[in-house]
C-alpha cells in the first residue's frame, strides 16, 4: 500500500515538473528568449553524490591494491619455497638453478618471475642444503626497502 501511495507521489512531482517546464517554454517564447536550460529536481544531488563518490573510489582503490605486489610476490615464493622442498626431499640437495623446477609443466612457466615481471634472485649455498630468494621489487634494485627475502 505505501508502494502505492509513493507511486502516487512520485507522479504528482513528475507533473509538476513537466508543468513547470511547460510554462517556461511559454514565457520563453512569449518574450522571445533563447531557450534555457531546466535542470531536473534530482540533477543536483546527484552531482553532488557523484562528485563525492569518485574521489572516494581512488582514495579506497589505492587502499586496496597498494600492496598487492607484496600479497602476490610473497604467495609466488612460497609456492617456489614447496617446490624447492621437494626437490630436497626427492635429490638430498636443491637446484642449482630456479628454472630446474619448472620441468615442462605449463602451469610453471611464469614461476621465476615477480608481480613486475622481474626474476628472482636465487642462490643457494656451497653445501646445497640452503637457498636464498630475493624478489627485486618495482625499483629493480637488489637490497632496497621494497625487496622480498625468502630462506630457508
């Protein structure tokens, strides 16, 4: 029933609006003026919302994905840090090399490389049973603020 009657309502402000606007089209044409423009009632607050909400979105979207490299480079490592683990567990030793662990499986391929598209600095030590991995980060500066270190 309130549907109704705000229905109802909603009808009887759209006929006033187009009354008004009718009638200004009339002294318009009356007193030879150039047409202006009428602005609907809900224009107004509208921009305003507009206006507030955009830089609400970029302040919250920075918010948000500022440290997405760190989330997505720091999953990548580990996923590479169980992979070298079970190259431990299968050889008694790690790889040599980053690349060894990626053995024609399609769903490696892009494994040696960061958020930034940047390799990842591996060594490992001269006994093989310790590795090191260092994600260089957007600067692609090794040992600065924004690097990600894995060891075991």
């Amino acid at each position: 029933m309130l549907d109704f009657f705000a229905y109802i309502l909603d009808l009887i402000l759209e006929i006033q609006y187009w009354l008004k606007i009718k009638k200004r089209r009339k002294f318009e044409k009356e007193n030879n003026l150039p047409k202006s423009i009428v602005w609907h009632p809900l224009t107004k607050p509208f921009l305003i919302l507009f206006l507030i909400f955009i830089p609400i979105l970029i302040v919250v979207s920075i918010l948000r994905f500022s440290n997405e490299y760190e989330k997505k480079t720091t999953e990548k490592l580990t996923e590479i840090s169980i992979l070298l683990e079970d190259e431990l567990k299968q050889n008694a030793f790690y790889p040599k090399d980053l690349k060894s662990i990626i053995r024609n499986n399609p769903l490696r391929k892009n494994i040696c490389l960061d958020y930034y598209k940047n390799e990842f600095v591996y060594s490992v030590s001269k006994d093989s049973l310790n590795y090191s991995i260092i994600a260089i980060g957007k600067d692609q500066k090794l040992n600065t603020s924004d690097d990600i270190k894995i060891t075991n």
